[in-house]
C-alpha cells in the first residue's frame, strides 16, 4: 500500500467496496468476513486469505476465529513444502527490446533436492509482446495498457521459458530467509495468484512486484528505498545484496551458451553436421558411417544436435512428431557412443558485480584546440562503451541521457540528449544467424553543421566476433530535423575489443550519404578503463567532418572523462 492506496486493483481482493482506497474499512470489513464466516471450507474468507488472518492473530491476538477447512490451500503448502527462497535474474533477452533489462521473479524452495521440483512466484503483463506491434506494446507497456498480473507455477516451466527458449542464462541468488519468513510469503502470493494490477514497463513491473514480497517476508527490511522513479530488474538485485540478504549465487547457461560451447569445442565441418542432422539434410545413419571423425567429436556432434534440436522445437521450427522421432534417432545413437567428457562451460561475470544503473559523468576536453567542459546524467542503464562486466555482450540501452558542454565559442550547448537508444549487435554463428540492429531517437550534433538537431535512425546489419573482440557493420537509415526534414543514410563499420574486464576498446567509422546530395565522415574511437565496479575512466577521440557556409572543416575533439554509477 503506497499513500493510503493500494496498488491491487482487482476487486476480488478487497472485502469493502472501498477497500482500495480506505484501509480502515478494508480492515473492518475483513475483521466481520474472518469472525462471522458463512461457510466453512475453501470458499471461507479465511482460506482465501490466510495471510491476513495470520497478521491479524499476530498483531491484535486474535485466537477465537471460527475453525475452517482449507484443503485447497494445505495441499499446495505441503506441495511446495516451502524452507527457502532463491531470487532468479534471467539476463537480458538479446533481440527483445521489451526484455533487454532482464527479469527476476522468486524461487521457493523445498525440502526436495531437485530445485526442478521447486516453485516460482512471477509477475509479468499480460501480454504476448511476440504477437502484439512492437510499438504498440512498448507504448500500452510504459502507460498502464496491460494488466500484470501473480502467477505460482513450476520452475522448470520458468526455466523452460528463459532458458531454452528465450536463450537467456539464468542467475539464481539464495536468500537469508528463515522457513517462517519463506511461509509467509507463501501465504502472501497465495492471496494474489490469479489477480492483476496495473503494469507499468519502469515502475510497477515484474522487479517492483518482487520486493514487496521479500518485504512481506521480513518487515524489517526496506527494498523500495533504493528505487525513486523506475525499477530496473538488475537493480533489484543489487538493493538485495546491499540489504545483506544474498547468501550465495548460481549460474544456469541458457541453450544458446551451450550451443556457442559446442561450436568452440568442433571444427567447422562437424559443427556443419549437427547443423544438418538437425535439418536432416543428413541421416542419422549415414553420419554414423562416416569413417573420418573421431569418437569424441562423434559425441559432441550427436550431444550439439540434440542441444539444437530441443532449441529448433522450442522455437517451433517444427512439428512434434518430427521432433520426437529426430530426437529419439539421435539419443539412441549418441547412448551406443558410451560416456563423454564432461562439457565445462565457464560461469561468465556476475552480474550482481555490474556497474550500477544512473550514470554521472564530469570530463574536459579539447575541440579544435579550444578547452571543453562535460557534464552529463543518465538514469538508465548501459551503453556499449561502458564496462560490460556482468551485461549481456553486444547489448545497449540508455534512456534519457543528456551530455552538456561549455567553452569559450559557448556557454552551454547539447551534445546529446538521446530519448532512447537500443542496439542488439548479436555475434553470428552456426547455430544462430540473428541480425543486428540499433535504434536511436534523441538530440544530438552529428551532422554537417555544427548545431544540435532532433534525430531518428533505426538500422540492421551482421557482427562476428570471438571471446576477445567483435567487429559489425550497420546500415543505418536516418531522418532529421534542420530548417526541413533531412534523410540520409550511414554505413559503419565498428569492433569492439572487451575480452578483458577492466578494460574496453570501441572504434567506429561511418560514411553518410544525405538526400542533399551531401556527404559526411564520422570516427570515434575510445578506450575505457573500468577502476572499480562503479568508477570508469574514458578517453575518447570524435572526428566529424562539417561543413560551414560551403566550406569542408575537419571538427576533432579529444575528451577525458569520468564516469560514476550508482
């Protein structure tokens, strides 16, 4: 409850008209549904709430409420059998903007060993942003357009879902809560499962849902303090691990990490055979035959093809019958093969020690052998220049972040102010061939003149790369606003150097043809050093060809700067 409201707005949750709003009446009129109980098993305003009647026996002493049957809820209690709670962060989707920040949802665990067997509280829209226009989901997701709505529901289901089919690793943080403290969040998603609240993309989203929880678990402690005008799921964790309530973590690779694991472990051609089994241009017979491949690139050929068949059908690349006859083909044959070495994918960075989501920056510089000053503010949340400890490789977005500079020439100018800005430079491979892509809509003053002008460009192209570097080419469509609309169009060409985690490179050259029939050259290169998990020193050189009054000018600006998170 935020001001005296609450922040359900289904009606079945409430016993008075205006339980929403007036929590006095809510209280009263749940004191009478508790006391004065008109029938006595599932349907008992008691076994629909059991959280409130737990608070109210704990704060006001209550023992005389009348004795009700809950059989619907003592049989989920004894399923989930519930003892601790795991905090889960599946990273960042690479080619879904609506779930490039990751995600996090609760984990109870229970007595049993498997975690498999274990349960998931989730909060999520109501929504399929797959099925919807990405505009229109993105826009009803930021202004209330969708419902979110409490979900209680397997874990591997969830895991099935991140994991294998939206490619995503999977970080499980356990938590410092007791079994008393675990239960009664049970009692508390029990009376939530199946109603809705109005979701909001920044603010009352999947995270926002996910503290009031652990809060519901232990009073004591204060999670929303941390967070002022947008919820950020990573962030969730880290106000987690600054509360102190984070005992360990685990990492759980997605299908495509594995996938990229087998890739590095075949040659080329024998990543081209679990390739074709999988599309059956090859038999499982005939690739059994073959005579020039020897028995431990047999098996991770067969293990690659099954790991790529399970991803192909989770996709729905195919039917089920074809899928279960392929997959039992291949799982006979690689059991004939006997036993394999072990496959060892090493656990990547922690995002839990990523740099923080706001961004201020200070720097100085030289323009054209004239001193600058910098100052910028980002509240969220990374860009590809920053440290990608801990983010998803090749992965950018920033909303509202604004870069000012004073000189001699001026006394305040905007260097940037970019609305939004995304870009998914997805590495290819065998196994997946994705696009990428960047998007920008913002200020900036990139152009022929030296003023700073209203910006869109969406565009697509291709990057490779291995673990120490990636390279991409773009082709970037743009619009923008001078006296009139000015389109244009950029080629760049870019590597980024990251295979070292207190140090990045980023080069970028781009050539712009504009419908004016002119043309422009644009290059950035920059070195960053990350200092600390928060504290990062850039030095970055800007060349941008313009021209003035017909005239060709060379602008080349030089800038140091510092960059703190929090």
């Amino acid at each position: 409850m935020v001001d005296g409201e609450s922040e359900i707005d289904d009606a079945d949750f409430f016993f008075a008209e205006n339980g929403k709003t007036n929590a006095k009446d809510e209280l009263d009129a749940t004191l009478n549904a508790f006391l004065n109980e008109t029938q006595l098993d599932d349907n008992a305003s008691a076994c629909r709430f059991p959280a409130r009647k737990a608070w109210l026996k704990e704060k006001l002493h209550i023992t005389e409420f009348p004795q009700v049957s809950c059989v619907d809820y003592d049989e989920i209690l004894n399923r989930l059998s519930p003892t601790s709670a795991t905090l889960v962060f599946p990273s960042a989707h690479i080619n879904s903007p609506a779930s490039m920040f990751g995600h996090t949802f609760i984990r109870i665990n229970s007595k049993y060993k498997s975690k498999l067997l274990a349960y998931a509280i989730n909060y999520a829209a109501d929504a399929n942003p797959d099925k919807e226009n990405a505009t229109v989901f993105a826009l009803k997701g930021l202004f209330g357009g969708y419902y979110g709505k409490y979900s209680l529901l397997p874990y591997y289901e969830k895991l099935k879902e991140y994991r294998d089919t939206e490619k995503r690793d999977i970080w499980e943080y356990d938590l410092d809560l007791t079994q008393s403290e675990v239960q009664r969040m049970v009692r508390h998603i029990w009376e939530l499962n199946g109603t809705h609240s109005d979701y909001y993309f920044f603010t009352q989203n999947c995270s926002y849902n996910m503290l009031w929880f652990l809060e519901a678990a232990r009073p004591s402690i204060d999670l929303h303090k941390y967070f002022n005008f947008a919820v950020i799921p990573l962030e969730t964790v880290h106000a987690a691990k600054s509360e102190g309530i984070v005992t360990s973590q685990h990492y759980r690779p997605s299908k495509r990490t594995i996938l990229l694991k087998y890739e590095s472990l075949l040659s080329s051609k024998n990543i081209a055979y679990s390739k074709a089994l999988v599309d059956e241009n090859l038999s499982v017979e005939s690739f059994m035959l073959e005579k020039n491949v020897s028995p431990q690139q047999r098996k991770y050929i067969l293990e690659a093809a099954i790991e790529y068949l399970e991803y192909s059908f989770s996709q729905s690349e195919m039917k089920k019958e074809d899928y279960l006859k392929l997959f039992y083909a291949l799982t006979r044959s690689r059991a004939t093969l006997g036993k394999s070495e072990k496959l060892t994918i090493t656990t990547p960075p922690n995002p839990i020690n990523s740099h923080r989501a706001i961004r201020a920056r200070a720097g100085f510089g030289y323009r054209d052998n004239q001193p600058v000053t910098f100052l910028g503010i980002r509240p969220a949340y990374h860009d590809l220049e920053d440290s990608s400890l801990g983010f998803l490789r090749g992965t950018q977005i920033e909303f509202l972040d604004l870069l000012l500079s004073t000189s001699d020439k001026e006394t305040l100018a905007v260097e940037n102010a970019t609305i939004i800005s995304i870009a998914s430079l997805t590495q290819r491979s065998v196994f997946f061939s994705s696009l990428s892509w960047r998007m920008k809509l913002g200020w900036d003053r990139n152009y022929l003149d030296n003023e700073t002008h209203f910006t869109t460009t969406l565009g697509a192209g291709y990057s490779v790369g291995n673990e120490y570097l990636y390279s991409y080419i773009l082709i970037d469509p743009l619009f923008y606003i001078e006296d009139t609309l000015v389109g244009g169009v950029g080629s760049s060409i870019g590597v980024v150097v990251d295979g070292y985690d207190f140090m990045s490179t980023n080069i970028e050259a781009t050539y712009r043809l504009y419908t004016n029939a002119q043309e422009q050259t644009l290059l950035k290169i920059t070195q960053s050093f990350r200092l600390s998990q928060n504290i990062q020193v850039k030095l970055k050189y800007d060349y941008k060809e313009r021209v003035l009054q017909s005239i060709k000018s060379d602008e080349q600006t030089y800038k140091a700067m510092l960059n703190y998170y929090f």
